[in-house]
C-alpha cells in the first residue's frame, strides 16, 4: 500500500477535480472532432500539470515519478487524449533535462516553466525507421556556427503545434548508434515545414504529424550534449515514457471498469441487474485482477525511478508498458462486452476507451519490441 505525502494528496485532488469537472464532460467532443485540447492544455498549466518533471530551478514543480504516474493514471480514466498532452511534454523535455548543457537548460527549460502553455515533441520516428530506430535518414551535417538538417519524421506527438522540439538526427552515420545526435528545434526554424497532421482510429484529441526538414539550420549551441550521444539519449528518455504510457493505459483501464460496474448494476434484464449473472461478475473479476496488478507494477517502477534506481525503474518501467496496455486493451474490450450493443455506440465512452487503449501497445516502442528488450535484459545482461 503506497502512503502518499500531503503534497501528493493535495496535487490528486486538484487532478481528480480537473478531471471530472473539465476533462470528462469534453472528451467524447474532442474525440468525435479530432480537435487539440487547448482547454486542457491551459488548465494543466495554470496548474503545473503541463511539465510535472520540471525542476524547480527552471522554474518547474518537481514532482516524483509516482506522482507523474498519478496524474497520468487518473486524467487517463476520463481522457487518454488530455493525458497523452502530459506525456508528450515529459517526451521533448527530458532529452534537454538528461543530456543538455546548463546553458542550453537555461535557454529552453526555464520556457516551459511556471504558468507556460509552451508546447513540445519528441522527433525520433521516420517512415523507414520505426521500431528499427537506427535506420533513421535524418542527417545533420556541422556548417560553421550552425547544423544544417535535411530528412523527414512522421506520427509526431504536437508535432506541428509544438513550440519546440527534440530531433534526433545522424551527425555521423557510419558509427550507426554512436552517430546520432540530438538536437532543440524551435518553431519557425526556417526550413522546417509540416504535413498532414494523422487521421487516427483512437486518442483523436491528439496532434500527430508529419515534418520535414529542408537545409533547417540549428544553431550549434542547440546540440544537447556532445554529438553521437543522441541514441543513448533517447534509449534513456523512452525508458521512462514507456512507463507513462503504462500510466496512461491502467487509468483507461479502471476508467472503462468503473463505467462497466456502475452499468452493470443498473441494466436490468431477465428480471434482474445483469451485475447478478455470473459470466459478468467473472469479467469484472479478471477486470479488476489485471488492472491492480499493472497498477501495482506501475507504481513499483516509478519509486524505482525515484529512488534513483534507473535500471530497475526502466526493467519494471518496460514490463508495466506491455502488462498494462495489453490489461487496458483485454478490459476495455470486455467493457464493451459487458455493456452490449450500447457498449458498441458512441453515446458510452467505453467504445472511446477501446480504440484509445490501442494505442498503447503501438507507441513508446511496441509491446513485441519491449518484451524483447525486457526478455533480452533478463537473460542476456549482468
Ligand atoms: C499515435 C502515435 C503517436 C506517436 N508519437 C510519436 C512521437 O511523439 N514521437 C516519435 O518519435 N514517434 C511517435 N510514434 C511512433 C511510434 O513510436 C512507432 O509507431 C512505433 O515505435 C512502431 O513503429 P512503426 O509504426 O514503424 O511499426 P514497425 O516498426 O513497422 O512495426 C510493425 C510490426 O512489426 C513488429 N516488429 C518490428 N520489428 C520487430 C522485431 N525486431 N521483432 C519483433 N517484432 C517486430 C512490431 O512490433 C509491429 O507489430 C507515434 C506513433 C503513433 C501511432
């Protein structure tokens, strides 16, 4: 059983009221319109909810990763969309906060400070380079003072609303994962140009885009870190947005079995709330089961995390990504089963719930691919 400090209750309840007040009676409309919450962006940052991590010398909140993993997994239980803002914001600043410069933390992080709506993204995939990360085409190439960057990336999180970004880009493409760097982009760069903006099966209250990226030029100075570090950067920033997005994927799933139960005791049929046949009360129970264990690992992960344990943090981090999403994707699923035909309409957030869980097994690696690196890790590393 987690005890959580004053502080953590006080930051959940101004999250739980968030949630229910502002969140939930919008998130059916931003799914059916695909429309960007900007209502909740400035909510979330009126409220230090928009860049949680952030230190408190640039200006941010600080909190811990298991209050971050609270946060996610209670907006997720109304509105994946919202939480997926947060998780994108964490995504583009971590590179700056792991690898940067205390100058370039000065220029960029103290941006996102405060009461900031600032918006950022997180560029790594590629239409070749997806799980295969390494055979990115982005190339930066060092011109006096400045990188010149030519390529393309595609399904960016805020891609094109964002104010700035992370790109991740070969420098010196022969040292394959030694040759990749990183680099700030800020909006307006010249050379920068975007595409369509994707249409989605689920997690519709989100921006993703394609970018491109003809002879941009980056100031030098916005390198993070030193060049070729770019790959270890992101392998460090991923480890700890997969447990986000194992956040993120436990609160759809106690979202969409909170709405079964309640409708499960209320449906009356052959005479009797269906919340009194067993084949519903055995779903529930599998329901239940699964999403306290993600939960559990979930929050075992971020105290890791917190505890300045980073490999156990990314080990239980990379097995909460697929237990939880593959648990939000089985409940979410049986949500809708429990529920029936109205379960299928989209008068119930349920169906919502569904193709939002998706998503979590695709993004921040896939489940195939992280159960690899987690398997690999087990038997192969020290
Ligand atoms: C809505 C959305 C938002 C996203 N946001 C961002 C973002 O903000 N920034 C960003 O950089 N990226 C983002 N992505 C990209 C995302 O991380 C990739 O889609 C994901 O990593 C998978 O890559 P892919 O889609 O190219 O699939 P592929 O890599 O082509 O995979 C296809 C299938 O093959 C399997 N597969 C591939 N390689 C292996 C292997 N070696 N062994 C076993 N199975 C394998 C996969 O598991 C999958 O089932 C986003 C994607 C989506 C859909």
């Amino acid at each position: 059983m987690i005890k959580l400090t004053e502080d953590q209750k006080l930051v959940l309840e101004t999250v739980k009221k968030i949630a229910v007040n502002e969140l939930e009676p919008r998130a059916a409309e931003i799914d059916e319109k695909a429309e960007f919450p900007t209502h909740a962006q400035k909510i979330f940052a009126e409220n230090g909810l928009l860049n949680p991590l952030l230190p408190v010398q640039y200006g941010g909140v600080e909190m811990s990763m298991l209050t971050m993993v609270m946060i996610l997994e209670e907006i997720s239980k109304v509105c994946a969309s919202s939480a997926l803002l947060i998780l994108a914001q964490a995504d583009g600043m971590l590179p700056i906060l792991h690898g940067g410069s205390e100058e370039l933390k000065q220029k960029f992080l103290t941006r996102l400070g405060g009461d900031s709506q600032l918006l950022t993204a997180f560029a790594a995939t590629e239409p070749s380079a997806g799980s295969d990360l390494l055979s990115m085409k982005t190339r930066a190439v060092r011109d006096g003072d400045h990188y010149v960057v030519n390529g393309q990336k595609c399904f960016i999180t805020n891609g094109s609303v964002a104010d700035i970004f992370t790109l991740y880009a070969y420098t010196d493409p022969d040292k394959r994962a030694k040759g990749i760097s990183t680099f700030v982009v800020e909006k307006g760069t010249p050379g920068l140009s975007y595409g369509k903006n994707e249409h989605k099966m689920g997690m519709r209250g989100s921006v993703n885009s394609e970018m491109f990226f003809e002879d941009m030029k980056i100031p030098a100075e916005n390198l993070i870190g030193e060049e070729g570090t770019g790959f270890s950067n992101l392998l460090q920033t991923l480890s700890q947005n997969r447990l986000f997005c194992a956040a993120q994927a436990m609160g759809i799933a106690q979202g969409a079995m909170r709405y079964a139960i309640n409708y499960a005791k209320e449906r009356v049929q052959f005479g009797k709330p269906i919340a009194r046949l067993i084949p519903i009360q055995l779903m529930i129970a599998d329901m239940a089961a699964s999403a306290e264990a993600a939960r559990a690992l979930c929050y075992r992960a971020a105290e890791e995390f917190d505890a300045g344990d980073h490999d156990a943090g990314a080990l239980h981090g990379g097995m909460a990504k697929f237990l939880a999403s593959d648990t939000a994707m089985r409940v979410t699923t049986d949500a809708v089963q429990v529920m029936g035909g109205y379960g299928y309409m989209k008068d119930y957030p349920v169906e919502r719930m569904m193709r939002d869980a998706k998503l979590t097994q695709i993004y921040t690696g896939t489940n195939q691919i992280t159960r690899m690196v987690t398997g690999r890790s087990l038997l192969l590393e020290k």
